[in-house]
C-alpha cells in the first residue's frame, strides 16, 4: 500500500489536473475495496495516455486483488514494456508469476525489482517466499534476512523466516524469531501459533497449547489455531479434547485438510478405526495425494490397513520435510517396523 501511494504521489506530480483526477478517483476506491470502480478509472486514465506504465500497473493490482492472474500479468507486461526500469512493475507481476506456479520467472522478476532499487524490502521479502516454495530454504533465510535488515519491524518477514527455520530444525532460531515478532505484536495469531509449533516440537505442550488458546482468544474464527491445540491434545492422549478442536476446526473451515487429519489420528487413539480412516482419506483428498502435506496422514492410512512399510515411508518423508517433527513421528515409525516383525 505505502509503494502504491508513493508511486501516484510521484504521478500526481508530473502529470496533468484531469489525468490525474481518474487516478485520484481509482486510489480511492481502491482504498475502500471497490476494485471495479477503480478498475474502471485506471482504464480512462489509459485512454488519456497509452504510455502511462503507472496506470497499467495499478489496474493490474486491482486485476490480481481480484483473482484474474492473466489481466493482471498483461497490464503489468505492458507497463514493463513501456518502462523497463520500474520495479514496482516487476515486484508485482513476480507475485502474479508465482500465483501462476512459475517460481523461476517469479525469482527472475523479484531479483530485476532489487537491482533496480537495492533497499526493495517488499521484493526480497517476495523472493525468499518464493524460494522457500521451491525448498531453498538458505536462500529463504538470506532473503527474509535482507528485509529485516532493510524493514527491522517487518513482522511477517519474522513469522516467514521462523517457519523455515523451524521446518529445517533450528528451533532456537525459530522460536527467536516469533518471540521478536511477538514482543511488535503481542497479540499477532500467526505468531503465536508458529511459537506454539515450536514449543510443540520441543516437546513443551503446556507452553505450546498456552500460545494456541492465547491465539484463538485473539481471533476465535482461525482454523489453525484449533487444529493446532487439537494436535497438542491428541499428543497429550487427550482424544475428546483434540476431536472437539479439530472438529470445531472443519466447521470453520471445511475445505481445510489438516483438521480431518488431526481428528483421525484422535479417533485412531480412541481405537475408532473407521472414524480414523474416513478422516485420514478426507485429509489426504483436501491436502492433495502428492502433497508433502499429505505424507502424514498417509501414512495413518497405511498404518491402519496393515501396510506397515508404507508407512514407515511416509512417516519418513514427513520427517525428511519438515525436521521439527523428528521428535513426534519417530515413535511411529518404530511401531509400524515394529509391527512389520524381524526382518527375512
């Protein structure tokens, strides 16, 4: 927002009374949420002056604030185009590229923004989420770390940076990086639940399910704060508890896989097979059959059916994802060789 205000200051100053009077009217509405009025205005303004590359792309905002990935690429190709060394231009169509899955033309896109202006902490930042979807988790860290050395108040550029950290098992560094976030912003939900997530995998579950209660008092609609003390339930052996959470979990958010995942491995230590393995499928459905995601309660599933290695290979996979979850799925991978017997 301060980018786009910044930019139509500049505008405001170089261009003409009645040109400037439709950007004045499209910013406006923008303000208020109105992204087709402003679409409407932006578009006169371009009528007015077809090379105005500014125009272009703040009606390839609204574009993309509305879901239309291709509209707003075009506008902001065009916008490059006519001015090649604006990196507002680049900055925005790398988010719209990475929308689109094209993470390489996403990472080319944020890095021409930071050539272009070396202090861009919005592209770095960009760029390390970017990164961090294509599993270069240094290069993520590098880059969240560039914002905050730019941007040192930049709370989700913390709550990024920790969520790597943590998924590489530097929990340390991880729950460092929360607490910064949280000593800017002591109420911020996502904060306190990736501290939870630490503190769950540090083996602290009092301190873990503190932080989840203390996030959903903050915004009691949050899925994932529910699903999160869920979890912590169900490693507690607190299997109403957690069913109630995840349960409360689905009903906020009933397209969300991970809840029907934490409810079923609840319902497998209530020894409700069935009710485990009808959530577990609905978990790997929502969370997508390949997904990483999805490893876990795959591996429940195989579990469940007496497929044991397969599940040790899931389990595996799981760990291998994400290394802060050494510590809960390990136990599960000795039960299922367990159950496989010695080997032949």
């Amino acid at each position: 927002m301060k980018t786009f205000l910044f930019s139509f200051a500049l505008l405001l100053a170089a261009g003409g009374q009645a040109f400037c009077g439709y950007l004045e009217d499209g910013n406006e509405l923008y303000t208020k949420g109105d992204y087709d009025g402003a679409i409407l205005n932006f578009s006169k303004a371009i009528e007015q002056d077809q090379n105005n590359y500014i125009a272009y792309v703040f009606r390839g905002l609204m574009r993309q604030n509305k879901g239309d990935l291709d509209s707003a690429l075009a506008d902001y190709n065009k916008a490059i185009e006519i001015n090649p060394k604006y990196e507002l231009a680049y900055n925005n169509r790398g988010n719209v590229k990475r929308g689109k899955h094209d993470l390489n033309g996403a990472l080319a896109d944020f890095t021409k923004a930071t050539e272009l202006k070396p202090d861009y902490a919005d592209a770095y930042f960009n760029r390390g989420l970017t990164k961090k979807e294509g599993n270069d988790f240094d290069g993520a860290i590098a880059d969240y770390t560039r914002t905050l050395e730019l941007k040192p108040n930049f709370v989700a550029a913390f709550i990024s940076r920790g969520n790597v950290r943590k998924r590489k098992g530097d929990l340390d560094g991880a729950l460092a990086d929360y607490d910064k976030c949280i000593a800017f912003k002591p109420n911020n939900e996502f904060a306190l639940n990736g501290r939870g997530r630490v503190k769950e995998a540090k083996g602290d579950l009092v301190g873990a399910i503190a932080d989840f209660t203390r996030a959903i008092e903050q915004k009691p609609n949050y899925a994932l704060s529910y699903n999160n003390r869920g979890w912590c339930e169900f490693l507690k052996n607190d299997f109403e508890a957690a069913i109630s959470d995840a349960t409360h979990a689905i009903k906020l958010e009933p397209k969300y896989g991970f809840p029907y995942g934490t409810r079923g491995w609840s319902r497998y230590g209530k020894g409700d097979l069935a009710g485990a393995r009808e959530d577990c499928s609905k978990a790997v459905e929502l969370e997508g059959v390949n997904s990483l995601d999805a490893a876990g309660d795959q591996g429940m599933l195989f579990f469940i059916n007496n497929d044991f290695q397969k599940a040790v290979d899931a389990w595996q996979r799981t760990a291998q994802a994400d290394v802060s979850v050494q510590r809960e799925i390990q136990p599960w991978i000795e039960k299922a060789k367990a159950k496989q017997g010695p080997a032949k």
